[in-house]
C-alpha cells in the first residue's frame, strides 16, 4: 500500500502548498489570553480521520483538507486497523464496509464475529492482507454527507503512509480494538511499538477504552514523549479488560492517572443535556481531571449533528463553551470538522462582548432573531438587540381595521397558530399575494390577531431541524408604533427597517399601506431624527418611488428572485429610486445541489453603481448552506464578506453575524490563517468525478428593466365587503406582475486547491 495511486504525481505541488498554508497559519492571529487548560496553552485541534466531514474519512484528501484548514500544530487523528498480515491501516471502524466500497470487491466474504460480546457481520481487516485490499477505496461512511467524492478511489493508507506523507507536527494514533485482535492472535502492542521505535514516524499520542491495553505498553513511554490517553465510551458500556463501566472508571481518576496522562470523553460527560437537548450545568470531570495532572479532549463534535438547541446550530458557539466559559477549557477537541474548532479557539475565543468591529458589514435581522424566537415579536427583537443587530427590521402588514404591525407574511398561517383557531373557516385564495390559500391579516382585527399564539419559523424542518421548541409559541406581536418605541430605545441600534409588500393590492381594497407608514414614522419622530436611519424595503419600485422625495430614508429595492446578472439599464433604472438592493445568496455565488458553481458579477456591477448590496438569508441551520461552507455558518458569512465582498447579511441569527465582525483573524491580510480565508467558488466540485457530477443547470436570467418597472400605485379605494368566510376571494389583475429569475450560489474552499492534484 505504498505507492498511493492518484498521488505521486502531486507529491511535489501537495507539500509546497501545505508548507505555505503552515506559514500562513503560523502568522495568523494569536489568542495571549490565559487558557484554562492543564498547560495553560491553547487546546489542541485533533482531526479525527482528518477533514471527515467533507471526504472520506482517512484518505488523502481528507488529511490534506485537515492540515489546509487548521492551525500549525493541527493533530492528524488516525483509528488503526490490524490486516491479516499484521499491517497497521488507518480507517475509522472495525466493520470496512461502513467506510469502503469493500462490500463490492469482496462480494460474498461477509462474515460474523464477535466484538466485546456482540455478535457483528461485516468485512473485518483481519480476513484480509495489506495486499488484499489493494483493490479497496474508502468512501464517505456517514449516509447524510455527500457521496460525490466516492468516485476518486482514494487508498486506504497505512499508519506508515500516513504519516510520512504528511509529517504533521501531531499524530494521533486510536486503538479501539486491542482485544479483539488479541481473540484472532494479533497484536496491536507489538505493531504500535514497532511504528514508534520507526525513526520515520513520531507518535504524539496514543489512546484506548481498553485499560490493560495501556497498561501493557505505559512502561514502554514513560520516559516518551509519546502521550497514553484513557478513551471513556458511554457511560454505561464496559471496558472488557476490567469488566467496569466507564462511568465506575470516571469515578477514580487517579487509578487512571497510573497509566495515562490524559483522557477522552464524549463531550456529554462535560456539558450535558435535557431529554428536550438544552444544556444543563457542566459537570466537574474537566476541573476533577485537571487535578489529578490529566488532561482532557472531548470527542463527539460533528457539525453536522443536531447538538444542543442551547447553541442555535452554530458549531463556533458550541466549541467555545467548552475553551471559552470562565470556568475551565478543555485541552482539546476531536472533530470532524477542524476548520470551525480552529477558528474558534484562535479567532474568537476570550474575545468579550466589547470586542471592537473588524470589519465594516452591516446586520440586517429577519423578523428579529427569529431562528430563536417567533419571528417579529417582542421577544425575537430584543434577542435580536442583545445579539448585536444593527438594523431590526419589521415588514408590515395591516389589519382588517387599519392597525400597522409586524410580521414576517402577509398570510398569517405561516407564522401563527391561526389554523388550528375558530378563524379556520376564513380560509381564502388571493393569486395576487401567494398560490396557495391562506388566512391574510386584513381578514382580522388587531384584537383578533392578538388573541393568536406566535409560532416560530423552523425553514429546514424537512432535515427533522427544528428552532427553540420550548419558545415555539412565545412572545407577543408589536403594532407598528410599538416597534418604533422599542426601536428608538436601543441605544445599539444604527436603525430600522421597513418592509412592505402588497401595497398595490392592498390600495385596491382600502387600505393605504405607505400612508401609513409614513404617518407612523411621522409621529413616531423619525422624520425628525438622524441618530437612527431608515430604510424603507419593497419589490415593488412604484412603492420605492412614493417615498422618494418626501423623506430622507434610505430606500432598499428587493430582489425577489435569483438572478444570474443585471443589464446596465436596469441598474440605472435601480439608481434613479434606491441606494441599495437586497439580494439572494445564490445571486452572489450560484450552486448545483449543493455545491458552489461560480461567482456572479452582480454584486461589483451593483456597488459600482454606489448601490449598496445586502444578501439574504443567512442562517445557521447546515442544511441551508452549500457543502462548500463545511457545515459551518461563519464560515459561509466569511466567504461572502471577504471573497463576495458584499456590504451586509440579513439573518435569523444576528448573533453569529455580530460575532464574526468582532473576531481577531480578520483583516490581516497575506497572514490570514487558512480557517479565516474564504472558500473559492466551484473549486469542490471541481473534485467530483463525472459519473458523480450533478446534471448542468442553465444559468440564471439576468434582472431587466421590465422586471423592475411597476406602473404607479393605485389610489386607495374604498374598503370592499369581507368576502364569505370560505370562499376564494377574487381581485383584479395585480399590477405588480414582475418575472421572476432564479440563480445559484457556490463558494467552494481555497483549501480544496490541493486536493484537486491528488486526481491525477
């Protein structure tokens, strides 16, 4: 398995380019806070099989994304395997064809065996020679990540290979296994002490959930370098060699100060949760451990695991609370996913909430914080000024009997228990406002829509992705005025923003939208004041022009589609009533399921024209972001920012915005470390094989001037009779009848420059 076929011919460029990654990392920001680790450095990154989040965990590619992505001293993880002959193979189970394509070349070798009393099937090292599983590729061996890097063939590696191919300043080696190579008579002692006395191999550290495993060989590195690290599994599972459970072990920590010098636990046994997965108080295992002279990494961290609702599915939040809370910090962590651990220990930990802006990038909340509370209630927009926002937004929408409030829809079955209430049966179809029916503000009164309860917007609930279950109905609706009053009241804030939409449908009925928001605006003194601005948000430019001329405000033309380009005329049509536009994220960086394509022209064209650009939405949620971005909503937020070079985010989650502006690896330039640099549209796809590759798509329309003339808003008509409670309601052809467009976004990674060599 020495010669890595697909590989030698890259040698050469792979090792220049990690040299200069190292460097850039190595001159990257540099955290002096005193850690609260054993050593009182900074904790360790572990790459458990490298970058496994992205490519098959232990190949090639997955090592070289690990070390492009992390810090210097990245830790390269590697689960060893015993062939038949005795060779030591990098892979991360017991069973080969969870991670292989094995099953296929080895059809009908499947056996059963028995591991720590269980009865498994699979195909298993032991029945195979190094030579054997030649033939043998590893492929993505978690179902809900991507398979279209099977088709690469990459090797299954030996320790050997692995290490002298990459040289990382950290090695890890993990034997999980050591007594049931024992029960078919080979030993992981003598291969890890053949690997170690290798004068081309250094082990930094080894470890076990088998105690007599580390106590055969702790006489061996007591005078190493070499680290013995103790494995705890699950709490109630049984260490063989002891027949105790790891939770009996947990208990006395000195006996496993004899033979270790550290220990690994699931990250559950520092920071537990609920059976409802919100976090309860840490435990004392780091502080206990810490005591005895152990140190500790927690393992288990996967971006793209559901964790603790506590979080708000940002990964970057998740690590800090185990480096970052006052009390402790664990000495490492084990990831699948370095680049966010490595980020979050160099650039944002001990950063304070008074750290400074880094960088000048406007946020814009949606509906408040409404990724952790019912969007657009009074609870969402005090999260949302706590977390830093800069400008909260409300899109109005007006009631039967003429009151202003925000909400996220003008169809209030979106965001409200509504459906479930005896105003079911006011059920209506407007094709004017949506396709599908629904149950439209203007159908109740405001004393009506406050009797309804809030229901939070959860947009990936198909993944099973649910937002703050325990808060899914809380908070209250804020009128209009009562907004401006919380609004004005926000020292933080630079200012607000309106959203409206149907204005035109709306006036047909009675009800004169923009007068009305004038008027509150008016009274509420904002036309009056400068410490705070506002912006006045629509797709409708006729809506955009009424208040041009009559008021200061920023107006914001939306663009309610996805589009691949802008011709210059319509660009000057934007111009003559908007100072910025509103776009989407595939707008800026197309994407093909999934994966980042290419980079649009539209935001330069639109900023040379002095047009501010915004880009919606962004969120923490992994499913709603492209496999380029590693699972990782800061990571998608700083590609954006420093590769589409736009102006501003519009987001559910306003902390993760607020705190990516603050951290201390940006702006720096040449040194920008590699976890901080942002990824480069349609380099991942590049590394997909063609049978793998996705079908072309055509590339999105570009926005024309018809798509943004809209003839003048009617006049305010008297208000017509309610329409019977479930019956359609029928109106006259909307004149907002703007095309829609579609376009994509992809942003893959700098880092994956690298592992494009490894194909030939």
């Amino acid at each position: 398995m020495g010669s890595l076929r697909g590989i030698s011919v890259a040698i050469f460029v792979v090792q220049a380019l990690l040299a200069s990654v190292a460097l850039v990392s190595a001159q990257g920001s540099t955290n002096r806070s005193l850690w609260q680790t054993l050593s009182g450095n900074a904790p360790f990154v572990i790459a458990r099989g490298g970058f496994s989040g992205i490519f098959p965990g232990s190949s090639f590619a997955a090592y070289t994304l690990a070390l492009l992505t992390g810090p210097p001293n990245v830790i390269l993880w590697c689960d060893v395997q015993l062939t038949k002959d005795a060779a030591g193979i990098c892979f991360s189970n017991l069973n080969l064809d969870n991670n292989s394509n094995i099953a296929d070349i080895y059809k009908d070798n499947q056996k059963a065996y028995l591991v720590n009393g269980v009865s498994t099937k699979g195909w298993f090292a032991i029945d195979y020679t190094l030579k054997d599983l030649g033939n043998v590729t590893l492929t993505q061996g978690v179902y809900s990540r991507t398979n279209k890097f099977d088709g690469n063939n990459y090797p299954i590696m030996t320790v050997q290979d692995t290490y002298i191919q990459f040289q990382p300043l950290g090695f890890w080696l993990n034997i999980q296994h050591d007594a049931f190579y024992a029960q078919h008579n080979l030993s992981m002692r003598n291969f890890v002490l053949s690997v170690t006395r290798n004068v081309n191999v250094t082990v930094d550290y080894i470890s076990s959930p088998e105690v007599a495993f580390l106590q055969s060989i702790e006489a061996r590195f007591r005078r190493s370098a070499t680290k013995l690290v103790f494995r705890f599994l699950g709490p109630n599972d049984v260490d063989p060699s002891t027949n105790q459970t790891y939770d009996s072990l947990l208990k006395n920590l000195t006996f496993i100060r004899t033979f270790a010098s550290g220990i690994i636990v699931p990250k559950s046994y520092i920071w537990p949760v609920d059976a409802n997965l919100y976090l309860l108080p840490s435990t004392s295992v780091v502080l206990d451990a810490h005591k005895e002279g152990l140190e500790v990494f927690a393992s288990e961290f996967y971006n793209d695991v559901p964790f603790s609702f506590s979080y708000s599915y940002d990964p970057v939040a998740e690590y800090l609370q185990f480096v970052d809370n006052g009390n402790f910090a664990v000495d490492g962590v084990i990831s699948d996913f370095p680049i966010t651990p490595s980020a979050a220990i160099d650039c944002f930990a001990h950063l304070g909430k008074n750290a400074s802006k880094q960088v000048d990038l406007l946020v814009i909340s949606q509906n408040g914080a409404s990724g952790d509370f019912p969007g657009c209630t009074d609870l969402a927009y005090s999260k949302a000024i706590e977390d830093g926002v800069d400008v909260l937004d409300c899109p109005v929408q007006m009631t039967g009997d003429g009151t202003l409030f925000c909400l996220g829809s003008i169809n209030l079955i979106d965001s409200t228990n509504v459906a479930q209430t005896s105003f079911s049966n006011l059920t209506t179809t407007i094709p004017e406002i949506s396709q599908g029916s629904g149950i439209f503000t203007f159908n109740l009164s405001w004393s009506d829509i406050q009797s309804l309860k809030p229901v939070i917007s959860s947009p990936q609930s198909e993944y099973t992705l649910f937002r703050n279950p325990r808060f899914k109905n809380a908070g209250k609706f804020l009128t209009l005025s009562e907004f401006l009053v919380m609004a004005k009241n926000a020292s933080s804030l630079h200012g607000v923003l309106i959203g409206i939409e149907n204005a035109a449908y709306l006036a047909e009925q009675g009800f004169g939208v923009t007068d009305a928001v004038l008027n509150a605006l008016s009274i509420a003194g904002y036309d009056k004041q400068t410490a705070q601005t506002v912006m006045i948000q629509s797709s409708n430019s006729s809506v955009l022009m009424k208040f041009k001329g009559k008021t200061n405000y920023k107006l914001v033309y939306q663009v309610d589609e996805d589009i691949g380009g802008a011709q210059s005329g319509t660009i000057d049509d934007i111009k003559r009533f908007a100072s910025a536009v509103v776009i989407s994220k595939d707008s800026v960086f197309p994407e093909n399921t999934a994966f980042l394509t290419s980079v649009t022209d539209v935001v330069p064209r639109l900023q040379a024209a002095n047009l501010s650009v915004f880009v919606q939405t962004f969120s923490n949620e992994f499913t709603s972001q492209a496999w380029d971005f590693f699972s990782d909503a800061t990571v998608e937020i700083n590609s954006f920012y420093a590769g589409g070079s736009i102006n501003g985010v519009i987001t559910d989650f306003p902390k993760t915005s607020n705190r990516y502006r603050r951290n201390r690896c940006l702006n720096q330039g040449s040194k920008t470390p590699g976890y901080m640099s942002p990824v480069q549209p349609g380099n991942l796809l590049t590394l997909v094989t063609p049978a793998y590759l996705p079908p072309a798509e055509a590339p999105n329309p570009y926005l024309t001037e018809a798509d943004v003339a809209e003839p003048p808003l009617p006049s305010v008509a008297a208000k017509s009779p309610t329409s019977s409670p479930s019956g359609t309601a029928t109106s006259p052809t909307s004149p907002n009848g703007q095309p829609k467009v579609a376009a994509c976004v992809i942003v893959p990674l700098m880092a994956v420059l690298l592992a494009i060599y490894l194909l030939f």
